[in-house]
C-alpha cells in the first residue's frame, strides 16, 4: 500500500483532525520525554475504542510498524519510533484520547480505558475512598494505567509491586499476520464481535453478575510477602521479572491494550511520617532487615535520600516542589505536557539557549524564599543519609515505639514525627528529587556532558546496598546522586558527567559494577529502546507478536517485519 493511501485510508477513520502528518507536525510525537526520536509516516489520534480498531485495521492491511504511544512520560525512549532504518512505514497512534474509568464493586476494581490516567483513577477512587496502585511520581505528570502496567512500572508503594493485570482486552497480530481481539477482561456477555464488545464497554452494558474471573490476578497479590523475604536471592521487583510477563502486562506496547481491570486499595484512616537520619548506611541496613523481619505493618512508602540528592533537589528542583505545593497535582500534566511541546520547539531555533524553559524556572524559583522545614535542613547538616518512613493505622504506633527504642539509640542516628507541613514538605521534596539531576546538568550545560539515570533492583539479600565506586569512574563525574524506594531495593542512581567524559565508557563500567552484584536494571522505567531485552522477555515478546508489527526494535530486538504480504509496498 504507497504512503498516500494508507495516509488516506487512516483519515477516513479518524477524519483529517486525527492523523497528522510531515516532520514538523508530528514531530513532537515522534521525539521521547528526554532522549529518542525516529521516523513516522503519521500519527493518529483515535477517540473511540471502534476507531482505535479500524486504525489497527488500516496498519496491519497497509504492513505498517506500529508505535503504541500514550502521555510520553517514559524516560528510556520506549513510546517513540528509534531511527530511520526501518523497513516499512511506521504509525505512531496516540490512544490519550480514548478516555473512560469504570468502578466496579463500589470501586474495589476499575475498568480502565487506554488513555486514562492514573492521577484521573485517583480523582475517582477519591470518591469511594480507595486509591489505585500508585499515588506519587508517575501520577502527577499524567502516565496512564494502561502505559503502567504495559511496562511493569513500579512505584513508591511497599505493598503494592509493579503494576500488574490478568485481566485485559487487546489486540495482536498472529502469526499469520491476522489482527485479533483477545478478550481477557474477565465480563460475560459483552459480545462477540469487536463492535458489541466496543459497544458494550463504553455503554456499561453489562451488570455485576456477568463479572467474573476473579481467580485471575487484577495485581500483584503476593508482593507484600515477596518483599519480606530479606533472604532472597533475586530482586523483590523490576520490569523483566518472568512472573510478571502476562499478556498486556509487561507488554511494552507488542499489543494494543483497550482496557484493562486493575484493583484498588482501601485508604488508610490515619498516616504518620517519620524522618529519619544517620551517618552510617549499615544501620539503614539493618533497619531495613528489622521491619521487613518482625514488623506486624509493612510501611506505606519508605524513601532514601542521600545528602548530594537532597541538596540537588533543594536547589534545582524547588519550582517542582513549589508548584506542587501552590498549583497542584490537577494542573501539573497539562503544565508538564505544553513546557515539554514549547521546550521541543524551542529547542529547534539556533540561537535559543537549549532547555530554556528549564533554565528560566530555575532563576525564577531562586526568588523565593526557603521552602524547605528547618528541622528537614537541620538533618541535613547533621546527616548524610535520610529515610522518609510512612506509615498507616496501626504500624504508626509499631514504628514509633521501635524507632525510639532503638533507631534513636544507635550512634549517630536520630528521628523526628513530621508535622502535617513536614510531611508534605518531605513527599513533596523526595518527588523533586527525581527531576533534579536533568535540571542542574541543564543549567550546568558547559562544564557537564550529560545525565545517565539508572534505575536498579537489588538482591533482596543484598547488604552492601551502598554503591561505592572505583576512582576510574569517580574522577569523570560531576556528581552522583543516590535515592530510591528503600524496603524493595529498588534505587535511582543519577550520574551527571564532566565534560569531555565518553559516556559510552563509563556507563559500561558502571553495568559491569552492577552485574557483579547480581542487579537488575532497568528496574521499574523498563527496556526502551535504551537497553537490551534479556532473552527470556524477548521471548515473551515474540509469542505476543510474532510478526513483529508492534513497537520493533524495542529493547535491541530487530525492526524488520517477519511476514512477506503479497501485494504490500
């Protein structure tokens, strides 16, 4: 099928307003959150379930490489098309269109449509009390559930795991090179065809008894005991975990989810934030070890810091934290979405300092005045190492009597209850912290080369969690900063670079670091096409699509399409 009809053919779908076309205007979505770009004949923006269908439809008669793309907030290039070296048209099909929430049970589960975004799930569940599977990071710029769960994304969260589902409805393409509708959702009588169950979907047609399947899995049920075993010999969580590959889930965009049914999680009565200090990682250590060994509680969330991460993000991600604080969660993915369009734009004029919407919020933010708790500050003078502790109901009490009994006691050690304000304050700055890195070497753009942001699982054994690096590595860096979600091992490692630095090379020591420790990565922002997929997930996304027509190339996997169909051009 030549360019122009198959551009023809998807306009009669989703009309002209719906599919854009030339470098410039799909520019912006062919080009990835911080990195990435590739080629792309046209990106289309169904708005309906049924559309979304007969766009499928056009790109598998027409051969097309299909790029699944949701808010674009993945940070390893995984929603974009890679290069220009593929063998056929590609088509990007934006689905943050397709929008619809569907609680069931009084909101203990919820349909989800592809386009929905988890901080839209969290405005909902707030209705029934309940909350979804995270709460912080992801939500807050505008990640769908769908994109979540299409990644294995994990979160802040000790007792929920990555982002997991059984239960979905998506398309692939077989074998034989034939799109088909899988309907997994777990709803009797929905229909039969693609346009009943459509239908019936966006409808509600269907009533409580015709759900059903509840012995499939809407989570990752069994994580608040994985996370306990502080003796296993493998991550608690990452994205390649092979348990955790199930059909949409860990999908990476090899299918086109069109809903899928998640659980939620009743909220808690009460909550308490304990901020915690010390000179010595080896008592973080054991802390780790005593509430995972012998609380009755698991923590809400359990953040470290360090104090290069913590003095970063004071400085370089205070408009972050102030526009949080003053603005709020509501407004922030829109706000993201047009900084990050104007940054691209930008971007593009040559005598305009690259990043300059970054580098005008960050003098704009020095106006004012400390934002920060001085007892927050006061532990950073005294320590170099921080956790924020939270916890719910009756482990506030657990946790307090342990920390004074014997966190406090320790040497060089000490704790604090955060009031209401600290609380926020700390969450608020811990979130900060994730953007921080990006922003200072954006500042710094003449004496640094650029960023590398590694996301590791380690050993839930593991107790020598400390990253300590060799001098041939240390000398090449500006700065490396150190946090992450403490009870799960999972870490963020950011590696701002000298300039002159080959990048290249020290990034291969420092995997080669990490894979002498038995680490996984990336654990919770997934391969991309920044990476390379082990064997056992590229596996998995052969058997999804076996014809290679969904997002090729994805984790070092190759573009070319793997059916010959007669006719096609």
């Amino acid at each position: 099928m030549l360019a122009r009809e198959l551009v023809k053919n998807l306009k009669e779908v989703c009309s002209n307003r719906g599919v854009l076309t030339g470098d410039g205007r799909t520019a912006y979505y062919r080009s990835g959150f911080r990195s990435g770009s590739g080629y792309a004949l046209a990106v289309v923006f169904p708005e309906s379930l049924l559309q979304l269908w007969r766009v499928l439809e056009v790109c598998v008669e027409g051969n097309c490489a299909i790029v699944m793309q949701a808010t674009k907030t993945g940070l390893t290039e995984g929603s974009t098309p890679s290069g220009f070296d593929y063998d056929r048209e590609v088509v990007v099909v934006n689905i943050t269109r397709i929008k619809k929430i569907i609680l069931l049970d009084g909101g203990k589960q919820a349909i989800v449509f592809p386009g929905s975004t988890l901080h839209e799930l969290e405005q909902e569940l707030r209705k029934v009390n309940r909350m979804p599977h995270s709460v912080i990071g992801s939500t807050t710029i505008g990640a769908t559930v769908v994109g979540g769960i299409a990644n294995n994304a994990g979160g802040a969260l000790c007792k929920r795991g990555s982002s997991y589902t059984e239960l979905s409805l998506f398309a692939r393409v077989d074998k034989e090179g034939k799109l088909k509708l899988v309907n997994h959702l777990g709803i009797n009588h929905l229909g039969e065809t693609p346009e009943e169950i459509f239908s019936t979907l966006e409808a509600e047609s269907f009533c409580s008894d015709d759900i059903c399947d509840m012995d499939k899995a809407a989570s990752d049920r069994d994580y608040s005991d994985r996370i306990r075993n502080i003796n296993a010999d493998k991550p608690n969580r990452y994205n390649a975990d092979p348990s955790r590959l199930y059909e949409v889930s860990g999908s990476a965009g090899k299918v086109a989810a069109f809903a899928v049914r998640v659980d939620t999680y009743p909220m808690p009565e009460e909550k308490q934030v304990f901020f915690l200090g010390t000179n010595n990682p080896d008592q973080l250590g054991f802390l780790r070890r005593q509430i995972l060994k012998q609380f009755r509680e698991l923590p809400e969330m359990c953040e470290y810091m360090n104090r290069g991460i913590f003095d970063t993000a004071k400085k370089y991600g205070k408009d972050i934290f102030l526009s949080i604080k003053h603005i709020g969660t509501k407004r922030l993915p829109r706000l993201y979405a047009f900084k990050s369009s104007l940054e691209y734009y930008l971007n593009k004029i040559p005598f305009v300092p690259k990043f300059l919407p970054d580098q005008i919020l960050y003098y704009l933010s020095r106006l004012f005045p400390e934002h920060l708790p001085n007892r927050l500050l006061d532990f950073r003078d005294r320590f170099e190492h921080y956790l924020i502790l939270v916890m719910s109901d009756e482990g506030i009490n657990e946790a307090r009597d342990y920390l004074e009994s014997e966190w406090s006691k320790m040497d060089g050690s000490d704790f604090f209850e955060c009031s209401q304000s600290e609380q926020e304050a700390a969450l608020m700055h811990r979130f900060a912290a994730a953007g921080a890195a990006i922003r200072y070497q954006t500042v710094h753009q003449r004496k640094t080369e650029e960023v590398l942001a590694l996301d590791i699982a380690l050993l839930g054994s593991d107790q020598q969690w400390m990253e300590e690096l060799p001098e041939e590595i240390n000398r090449h860096l500006d700065l490396s900063l150190y946090y992450g979600h403490f009870m799960c091992h999972v870490f963020h490692h950011d590696y701002i670079f000298k300039k002159g630095t080959d990048v290249n090379a020290i990034k291969a020591l420092l995997l080669k670091n990490l894979d002498a420790k038995g680490a996984k990565y990336p654990a919770e922002h997934n391969v991309g096409h920044m990476y390379e997929a082990d064997e056992c997930l590229r596996e998995f996304y052969r058997e999804l699509d076996p014809t290679n027509t969904f997002n090729p190339g994805i984790g070092g996997t190759e573009k070319q399409s793997r059916i010959t169909v007669s006719g096609m051009g």
